[in-house]
C-alpha cells in the first residue's frame, strides 16, 4: 500500500526556528522567571495583601479584635528585609570560600522564594541558610549539614532540613540558573578580538570592575526583567561605557544600548544595601505581625497541627478501609496488580 507523503516544510520551518532561538529562551528561567515590571509589582502587591488577609483572619479566630492595631508589613518593607539577607548569603560564601556559582545560585533561589512566599510567614534567616545549603548541591559544590550548620552560629541541622523541600517546591524544583558573570566572561573573551585592539590592561580593569557591578546587580530586582547578558552588557558599561559600546557596535547590537541604560541605571539606583536600622525596624515589626500559624507553642500553631493531624487520620482511615473491602473481595493487591494480572492472560490466551 502505498504511504502517502506528507510535506515537510512545515515540519523543516519549526526546527530551523528553533535551531535559530536563543537557548536561553528555551530555560525555566526564560519561561517562568521573567516578568514585566507591572507584573513584578502585582505579584508582589497580591501575595502581600493576601497573607495580610489570611494572618488577619488568624489572629481574629484566636481573639476577635486582636488585629486591629498590628501594623503589617508593606510588600516594599519585605523586600528591603530580603534584600539584608541576599548580601548574608555573600559573607556566608565568603567565609566557607565557597565558589561564585554557588553564591549567585542562592541568591536567585531566595529571591524567587519571595515571589511565592511571604516573610510574614517564613523569616528570611532560615530559608537564606536552606536556600545556600541547597545551591551547594545543585552547582556540584556539596557540603556535609554537619559542617555547614556548625560553621554558623545558633543553627542546627533542622533550621535547614525542615524548609529544604518547601524551598524546592517554591521554585518549582527548577534549580538551573543562567548567571549574570559567566555572559560577563563571554562578553570579556568576545572584546578580546575586536576590529581595533584593545590593551590588556584596559580589559582586564574593565572586567574587574564590571564584576563588581555584578555583584550589586543581584541585590536588585534585575535579572527578573532583563536577560543575563543585558544586564552583564550594563555592568560592563559601568565599568567602561566606551569599551561596551564598542562591543555592541561589532556584534550589531548596538540599538539594544538604550535598554542597557535601563539596566545600569536600575543597578545604580536600587543595588544599595539597606540600612541595618530600617531593617532591624521592620524585623522588630515583624515579630508582632508574623503569622501565629508558623510559630512554634503558639494557639494557632497547635491549632494548625491537630487540623493536619486530624487530616491525616481521615486519610489513614480510608485507605484502610479500602484495603479491608479489598481483602474481602479477595483482591489483596489492589485492583491495578489484578489488571497487570489480567493483560498477561489475556496475551497468554492470544499465544
């Protein structure tokens, strides 16, 4: 019988489109971690406004009246309070000399975590810890818990352990991340071989400093709305404006420079540590506003675990009481063993 022929071109078109796209277009980071600036803003403004609402209604179910002079924290005052925590994440990898992958990784897995979460509900120090010991691992730089919780003061291993898969989930267990220094480095070797040369000393001055705008970029909400190596092409522009606009002019991108001074600009402007008296403030503030749900001895703590409990022995139950009107009806196994069991007679009949 003849088959009949079906064109390829379509087929030819949609691989060489993708054969063409970039290959960070085709990351989780592309696809799920990338925003516009309103709609950075409202997930932010959402998620705060909701866990206000649902930590209200907590305190108002123990003792009706008790939230009416909490002063919650606002979304900005969360992400001044992460943001402390971002450059903790630094010293910390500054003191187990641990590599820049690792450092920049963790930084963007607490960063993401916030976009889930709220620190109302997860205080920043212990998901820093778990999101670092977790980027060891992913970046193939691991470590012993024993050796990393007793290298930091008043930590224990379950300070880690006990948030890791929440940590995992709130980023979907999407650990890969395209970094800001290794398009740096591309863009670096790249400068190496432009049509007019130029010296060494410039370029590794140059690179040196850019490394350091780097640095500050990740304490910004940058790499959530440009690409890695936009925001590398800033950073290098920072350090020498000249020598990037070079760079872009011989790879034709230069059009794209007045979106980089968006991005120098954002690096600049909110790549500032905030200052340890406004956070130690809203720390201060959150301790009265902390959802009574997370902590430990308190009426909606034990609250919440008897309700989970409770859950779990109605999901006990059932099973158990599927497995016994399983043993009655003679199908210990479950019925998707016998189905298993049925298939390979019904082939054995066939042979």
């Amino acid at each position: 019988m003849a088959v009949e022929q079906v064109p390829s071109t379509p087929v030819d078109a949609a691989n060489d489109t993708l054969s063409k796209r970039p290959l960070y277009e085709g990351s989780t980071q592309y696809q799920h971690w990338r925003f516009s600036p309103e709609q950075l803003h409202k997930t932010r403004e959402v998620l705060n406004t909701d866990a206000i609402a649902a930590i209200r209604s907590t305190f108002e179910a123990d003792s009706p009246g008790s939230s009416s002079d909490i002063q919650f924290l606002t979304y900005e005052e969360e992400i001044l309070l992460v943001k402390l925590y971002v450059t903790k994440i630094t010293q910390l990898c500054g003191h187990f000399r641990f590599p820049e992958e690792v450092e920049a990784t963790a930084i963007s897995y607490l960063k993401r975590f916030y976009l889930k979460n709220t620190v109302m509900d997860w205080h920043p120090k212990n998901v820093m810890l778990t999101a670092l010991f977790l980027a060891t691992k992913t970046t193939n730089h691991p470590i012993s818990l024993e050796a990393y919780t007793s290298n930091i003061p008043r930590t224990a291993p379950s300070d880690v352990l006990d948030l890791e898969f929440l940590v995992a989930q709130s980023l979907a267990f999407e650990f890969a991340v395209w970094h800001v220094h290794r398009a740096l480095w591309g863009i670096w070797l790249d400068a190496q071989d432009l049509p007019i040369p130029v010296p060494p000393e410039r370029l590794q001055q140059a690179y040196d400093s850019a490394l350091q705008y780097v640095g500050t970029s990740r304490i910004t909400d940058a790499e959530f709305l440009f690409t890695p190596s936009q925001i590398a092409l800033a950073c290098l522009s920072l350090a020498d404006h000249d020598l990037a606009l070079r760079w872009a002019t011989a790879k034709g991108v230069e059009a794209n420079m007045e979106t980089i001074e968006k991005v120098a600009i954002m690096v600049t402007r909110d790549g500032v540590v905030p200052s340890v008296e406004v956070v130690r403030e809203i720390d201060r503030r959150l301790r009265l506003c902390k959802n009574p749900e997370k902590v430990v001895g308190s009426k909606a703590y034990i609250a919440k675990l008897a309700k989970v409990e409770r859950e779990a022995e109605v999901k006990r139950a059932r099973k158990a009481e599927e497995i016994r009107k399983a043993m009655e009806d003679g199908d210990p196994f479950g019925s998707e063993l016998n189905d298993g069991a049925r298939v390979i007679a019904d082939l054995d009949e066939d042979d």
